[in-house]
C-alpha cells in the first residue's frame, strides 16, 4: 500500500557531502513519522535520524552535527543531507515509514536502499 523510492546515494571521497532523497507513494493518510536507517555489512540495521509530522527530529550520536533530516511540505517525501562523511558512514541506505494501522499497531514500510560509499 505504501511505496518508498530513495535516490542520491554514491561513491565520495571522505569529507565529501551528499544528499538522500525518499518519496512516499500509496495509501498514506497522514503526516507520518519517516526515517533513515542504515546497514553496513555484517552489521545490524540502525537509526540514523527520524522526523515527525511536526518536524521533531532525532539523530543518532554517530552522525550527530554531520547529517540533517528534513522534509517537504507536503510530508511525504524526506531528505538526508550528509556532510563531513567518513568511512564508518559506508552503508546501504534505507528510507522508512512509519503509518498507523489501528489504534494497537503501526506498519513499518521501507525503501529499496541506496548505496552510500565513503572512500578515498
């Protein structure tokens, strides 16, 4: 029902930026709470930043004064900006979405992942 497409992912040099696009599509009823997640191999997925309908943002304290989430008016689509990258930050990138169901569950949906390397 719902659908996730990133975009912006890529291969840069250590202290290069980049910038994460993710737009949701489908049956969305809401302002949700969207997110980004991130995966490095052998790793475990793990938060990098999340916003609220209000705008309310938290970042995780890895990335920390580096990344900025943000989103569009219409709160559907959501962006990462990521300044000051590092090795460590090299991951599969994912967007997600957070919808509520009913009253006793939320609905997790996520995106395909992007790719971010951070090489020299």
């Amino acid at each position: 029902q719902v659908q996730l497409v990133e975009s912006g992912g890529g291969l840069v040099q250590p202290g290069g930026s980049l910038r994460l696009s993710c737009t949701a599509s489908g049956s969305i009823f809401s302002i949700p709470v969207m997110g980004w997640y991130r995966q490095a191999p052998g790793k475990q997925r793990e938060l990098v930043a999340s916003i609220t309908s209000g705008g309310n943002t938290n970042t995780a304290d890895s990335v920390k004064g580096r990344f900025t989430i943000s989103r569009d008016n219409a709160g559907n689509t959501v962006y990462l900006q990521m300044n000051s990258l590092k090795p460590e930050d090299t991951a599969i990138y994912y967007c997600n979405l957070k919808q509520r169901r009913n009253i006793l569950a939320t609905d997790d949906y996520w995106g395909q992942g992007t790719q971010v390397t951070v090489s020299s």
